[in-house]
C-alpha cells in the first residue's frame, strides 16, 4: 500500500480561528491586515491556502502572490499574480455586474487606468477603454502607479462582501512592491479590503525594506492580525504519523518522539525524513505499515534537510534536474511553455519529463498548474 503523509493541518486551530476573525472583520465593512510570521517549512503557506478557500467560501474576491527567491530582482512579480488572479475573477462576473464594474472603473480612475496598464497589462480586459499613457518624470510616475493600484482594488472591492489580498514570502519582496502594498495598507477608503502577508520572520533582516513594512503597518490605522506560526508540538507529530501509517497514536508513541527531536516539529521537515524513510526501507508495508524506530532514530538521513533534498533530486532522471533547475530559476508555479522552449521539447514532452518529480512527491499538480513543494525544493534545485 502506498503511504500518503496527511495534508490536513494538525495543531493549527487557533491560527486558523484567528484568521477567520480577520475575514470577519471585513464583513462589517472594515479592513484588516495580518501578518503570518515562522521559519520555513513551518506551515505558513498550509494556513494561507485554508484561508484563501474560506474566502471564496464565504463569496469573497480572493488575490494570491508569492514572492520568489530565483526573480527576486524582476520588481513586481508578486503583485502582477495578485492581480491576475483578482482579473481572472471579475472578467468571470455576470454580464451586468461586469458592467457595473466598469462603470465604477470610469468613473473613479479613467485618468489613472494607463499608469496601472502599462506596468500590469494582465489587467487591460477589466477596462472598457484605456487612454493613451501620457510622459511623466520618474517620481510622478511612481506616485501615479501608487495611485491608481490602490483606486483599482478599491473599485473591485466594492462588488463583494469581502476582498482578500493574501502575499506569501514577503522576505523576497522588492521596494517597488513593497511600496504598492503599504499603500493600500494605509488606504482608509479600502472598505471591505484585507491583507494577509506572511514572510519567514528569521530572514528578514532589521531595518531592511521588508522589516520596515512591517513595522509600518501597525502605523496604518487599522487593525493588524500578528500570527506566529511555531513548530508542532510532539502530540499533533503523533497524530500526523497515525494517520499517514493508519494505526493509532499509542502504537507510533516511540516513533514520534524520534521524529519530532529530529523535525523539532517542522511539518516539512517531518514530511521529508518520513519520506526518507520509507525509501531506505525503515518504514514498509507488511499487511499494515511496520518501521524499525531504531534505524530511524540512528539513521544520519535525518540530519540534513538540504543533503536528503539534494539526494531526491540526485535520483531524478537527468533530464528532469535539468527541467527542474531551469524551473526554479523562472519562478513557481512551474512555466511549462518556457520550460520547455528551453529544453527544446514540446508541452506534451515536458510533462514527462517532469512526471518522475511528481510521483516522488517532489511536485504537484494544482488549480492547473505544476508546484514544487515547498521552496525548500525550489532552493536545492538551483
């Protein structure tokens, strides 16, 4: 039988709680920020992705960006997903909503929709027409694109009870981006707006452009959500095991502590030695799941999470390390177009190229598109 480590959040419930309050509070008309803080692989994304279904749940607009590691230096690239995923949803209103929509759009920022254009033509389609883009200095034109981001998601916040800008890996954030998002932060007419950002606090470093949004949006004027995501504690490791090896806690009692000391209660972590150890054959299937505790807790596979990565992706085929390495210098989600222009093989081509890494766990398929798993995986790759 194959094992399958259990996806659902374990140990998370007060964190969820408290991002459910921030979504409350825009129901009432208010906004709301958080900020969702922990080292990597903690489980900040698994609560922004259980977020983010809550907010469509609820009717909400939902934007997502991530900021990546490998385009770090390409200014905007998170913001231009929130925006695509923001577009995306609107274009699919009813005809008369859309249209309302761009009455709205005409009315508050006709004069500003070329500035906003120019640098995220993602969002041309949600406009009936766009002026020309008239010349401006460089500091008028920072102040104009300032502007009409934050009169934009004003406007299309204003068709939904709730609109959820949700920014995951702000510790790689440019200035310019940087300086989008404290702008609607700071924007008292964003009724209804919300901005969740999270960011691996341990690499932010102080005074840096990222350490100063943060400290800034506590001087925003509206409520801020500060969420800690701290390692699992032993009992929720236990409860992880049980169910990903189907016995119950009392029986993976030994095997927990030897996991949680080695993970420190690092979901990733864990995810990843377990995974280690089935493929050194310390965890196996016998009519049931068996696993020798000893090996385990002896093993050094448990040591170094950046050698069992490498190790992983030293098993991989040639062809798929190849793909993978251009992939994370591109950015996730994986650009298969791109990908596959570069390798010179077709989009059918790549797929197979790419299917060993996805039956190793070490990608999957979501919303239409190829993730690694964790930027962890992205990192080790380059």
């Amino acid at each position: 039988s194959v094992l399958r480590v259990r996806e659902a959040l374990v140990g998370r419930e007060l964190e969820v709680e408290r991002l459910e309050m921030v979504t409350g509070t825009l129901t009432t008309g208010r906004r709301a920020l958080a900020y969702v803080s922990g080292e990597a692989g903690v489980g900040k994304s698994a609560l922004l992705l259980v977020l983010g279904r809550s907010v469509v749940a609820k009717r909400g607009l939902l934007g997502r960006g991530k900021f990546d590691l490998a385009i770090s230096g390409t200014p905007y690239h998170g913001i231009a997903q929130i925006l695509a995923e923001l577009s995306g949803t609107v274009l699919a209103l009813p005809d008369a909503a859309l249209e309302a929509l761009r009455d709205r759009l005409d009315a508050s920022m006709r004069a500003l929709a070329p500035a906003l254009v120019e640098v995220f033509p993602v969002v041309r389609p949600v406009f009936r027409e766009v002026p020309e883009l008239v010349a401006a200095p460089p500091v008028q034109s920072r102040h104009r694109l300032v502007a009409s981001f934050v009169a934009f998601i004003g406007a299309i916040a204003s068709s939904h009870v709730m609109t959820v800008l949700v920014v995951d890996d702000l510790q790689w954030a440019d200035v310019a981006s940087l300086t989008l998002l404290e702008a609607l932060a700071r924007d008292a007419a964003s009724r209804g707006v919300g901005l969740i950002v999270a960011a691996r606090d341990n690499e932010v470093l102080p005074g840096s452009p990222v350490a100063r949004f943060i400290a800034a949006l506590d001087a925003t004027g509206a409520a801020v959500e500060s969420i800690r995501v701290s390692p699992l504690p032993r009992e929720a490791v236990a409860a992880i095991l049980a169910d990903s090896l189907r016995t119950t806690p009392e029986r993976v009692d030994r095997l927990s502590h030897v996991i949680w000391r080695r993970t420190q209660g690092n979901p990733f972590f864990l995810r990843t030695l377990l995974e280690s150890a089935i493929d050194r054959g310390f965890v196996r299937y016998e009519c049931g799941f068996v696993w020798d505790d000893a090996s385990i807790e002896e093993s050094p596979v448990a040591e170094d999470i950046a050698a069992l990565l490498a190790r992983k992706l030293g098993d991989l085929p040639g062809s798929t390390r190849d793909a993978l390495a251009i992939a994370a210098r591109i950015g996730d989600p994986i650009e298969g177009a791109i990908v596959a222009s570069m390798l010179g093989v077709s989009d059918a081509e790549l797929l197979d190229v790419l299917a060993p890494a996805v039956e190793r766990g070490l990608l999957f398929r979501a919303e239409g598109a190829i993730r690694f798993v964790h930027d962890r995986l992205v990192e080790a790759s380059l």
